[in-house]
C-alpha cells in the first residue's frame, strides 16, 4: 500500500525516491571512500533523489553537473571560514512563523517543509532536517492572519520546502484560502518540482493553478541537462493553461560556472517560453562552501551573457547578503564614471568608449 490514488503517480514515484547515499553510488558503480562520514553527511543534510531526476546522471562522469546536484559530498560537514549562519538573514525577518517579510509588498510564505530532491547547495539547508518550520504546527493559522491583517501585502510567495509536495487537496486549500484575501492580487509559487518531478505537472494540478490565476510560477533550472522533454511537456502545460513561469538558477562552482553552460541553459528556457529570472550568487549557507565561486567570476560570465543572449534571456544577476536586506543586483558593470558626466563605457563586445552624459537644461 502505498496510498497514492489515481492521477497521483508522482505520490508513488516519490515515495521510490533514492534516500540512501550509499546505494545510489553502488547504483552508479562510484566508489566511496569513507562511507560511514557519508552518512554522516546524510544524517546532517538529508539525500533523497527521485528517480527520474537521478537517471539523468552520466555515470562515466565523477564530475557530473546532475551528480554535483544531488549526491552528497564530504565537504558538507567540513565548517568553512565563508560560511554564515542565516546566511541571508531570514530569520531576523520572521514576524509570526511560516512568514518572512524583507519588502512591503510581498511576503514568502512557508507552507512545506520538505522537497522532492535535497539539493546539496540549497541556502535553506536546515530545512529538510524540519527546524525552521514551526509555522506548520498551527496549521499557519498565524501564517494567514498575517497576511490577513497586512493590507499591504500584495503577493504571496509559497514557499519551504517545496509547496508543490504537498498532496494537491491539501495545496488548492491553501491557495483558495489565500486568494480569498482582497488585498492579495498575485500567487507566486516557488517550485524546483517542475526540473526534479516533472510528473507532478499533472493535469489536475495545472488545472487548479490555471484556475487561481493571475498565479506565477518560478521554478528552478541549473544546468541544460535538465531541460528534458519531460520537463518541457510539464512546462508546456503550464504555459499554455495561462501561467506564467519564470526560472531561477543558482551559479554553482563546478556545475554551471561557465558561459557556454549558462548560454546553453537560458536561451532554451527563453524558447521554452520561461522567462530567466535570477541568477543567484551562491549563499554562504554552512555545508555549501563547495559550490562557492567569487562576485568577480560571477560578473564576468555576465558580461559574456550580454552578447551571447538575447535581451529578454538574460536574468539578473542578484545577491542576497545577510541581515536580511533582500537581493541586490551585481550585474556586470558597464559604466566607470571617469569625472563629471563623463563615462567609460565597456561595449557588449569588449570595446572601451567613452560618453559624455548631458542633462537636459528644460
Ligand atoms: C526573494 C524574496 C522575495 C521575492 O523577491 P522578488 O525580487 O520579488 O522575486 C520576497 N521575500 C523574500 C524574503 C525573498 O527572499
Ligand atoms: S528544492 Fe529548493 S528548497 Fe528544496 S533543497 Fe532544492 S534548492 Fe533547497
């Protein structure tokens, strides 16, 4: 019995989801070194990978980008001088539990506190082990008074954990419940399902979201090789039911941290139809250290993207630094001010020009 009913495939492919380190490197025919540090890993940041999702690992790579993703390493539990608890200074911004509150106008609201795949970068690390979810215990009756009582919250962005891991009744419940609030114009749902799962995207699903429009979606594609005709059929769905997605990637030091890959990656995303979004510099959440790279590098790659992408593919380039500031955009710097009004301008193919700036006498 696994209890999942029909039309919930992805309940049951869910439950079939590798959660032991050791047999998914078995599986690939990796070795491991120390076996017993890698459960130790384990017990400290939770693996679990679907099926599908870990089908797409190359085994005739050790360092393969959907590996890097999903199998755990030993660095995780290695304390690195980078690291930051609260990293992005979420905690500091919690008012009732199962909300963060950084801008006036839009809130994350944490409805789940697990995801279909532990992603080893993920800047919520804590997360999966169920520490920073209190709000679930009230059933976030706190969580909707809050929204209730704050009328100048606008948008509500579901969130965890992964909202679209919650059983579809349960989920359509909390969205109804938040589209009956007047003051709430947009649901966004943050949701890495889509790259992960993609038979979540079912049709009872892209049903109801359809139905509780206007409602984004922004999902979380990293690397090309997730952009499998699975995903795109999900997407598709989603797309043509009138939902907006949009796409976050995080920059990951040995994973997507080079041009052609990131090219590769938004310009398909940008024919799927999916608006790239952000590009997140990696947070110093502990146990991510092995995905770190440096502004610079991040930059860099950002002035490439302007040439190889067309305009609307190209996402901005953002930090989230801790205190709980919110994101900051570090897109590449095109302009140096030289003196007064006038500028150096670094054209999108390398030139150096300059520019006097005039502002009209009217
Ligand atoms: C990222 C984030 C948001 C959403 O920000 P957008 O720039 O609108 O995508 C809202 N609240 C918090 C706390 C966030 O971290
Ligand atoms: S799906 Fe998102 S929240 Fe969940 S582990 Fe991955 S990055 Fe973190």
């Amino acid at each position: 019995m696994d209890g999942s009913r029909p039309g919930e495939g992805w309940r049951h492919e869910l439950q079939m989801a590798i959660t032991d380190p050791l047999e998914a490197l078995a599986e690939l025919g990796w070795e491991t070194p120390h076996p017993e540090r890698l459960r130790e890993v384990h017990r400290q940041f939770t693996v679990r990978i679907p099926r599908y999702y870990f089908d797409l690992i190359d085994r005739n790579d050790p360092t393969d980008p959907i590996a890097l993703q999903c199998l755990p390493q030993l660095q995780e539990i290695i304390e690195d001088q980078g690291d930051i608890e609260d990293a992005v200074g979420d905690r500091a911004r919690s008012p009732v539990p199962g909300i963060i509150h950084k801008y006036p106008n839009r809130v994350i609201f944490l409805v789940a506190n697990s995801c279909t795949m532990y992603c080893r970068y993920c800047f919520r690390k804590p997360v999966p082990r169920g520490v920073s979810l209190d709000g679930l215990r009230d059933g976030l009756q706190q969580a909707f008074h809050y929204v209730d009582n704050h009328p100048e919250i606008e948008e509500v962005i579901l969130s965890g954990g992964d909202p679209l891991v919650l059983e579809t009744p349960h989920l359509e419940k909390t969205l109804r419940r938040l589209r009956h609030i007047p003051h709430v114009q947009v649901i966004r749902i943050h949701s890495r399902v889509p790259v992960t799962l993609p038979s979540r995207m079912d049709d009872t699903l892209v049903e109801l979201l359809g139905e509780l429009r206007p409602l984004r979606l922004v999902t979380h594609f990293n690397h090309p090789r997730e952009l499998t005709p699975l995903a795109r059929a999900g997407i598709e769905r989603l797309i043509r039911r009138g939902i907006s997605v949009h796409n976050q990637t995080v920059l990951l030091k040995g994973i997507n941290d080079n041009t052609p890959t990131l090219t590769h990656l938004f310009r398909e995303l940008y024919w799927w139809g999916v608006t790239p979004y952000y590009l997140h510099h990696c947070d110093r959440t502990p146990g991510t250290a092995p995905f770190r790279l440096s502004i610079q590098r991040g930059r860099a790659l950002m002035a490439e993207l302007r040439t190889t992408l067309s305009g609307p593919a190209i996402p901005q380039y953002v930090i989230d630094i801790p205190g709980g500031y919110g994101k900051v955009p570090i897109n590449a710097d095109h302009f140096t001010e030289l003196g007064p009004g006038l500028w150096q301008i670094r054209t999108p193919t390398g030139l150096f020009v300059q520019y006097r700036d005039i502002e009209s006498s009217a």
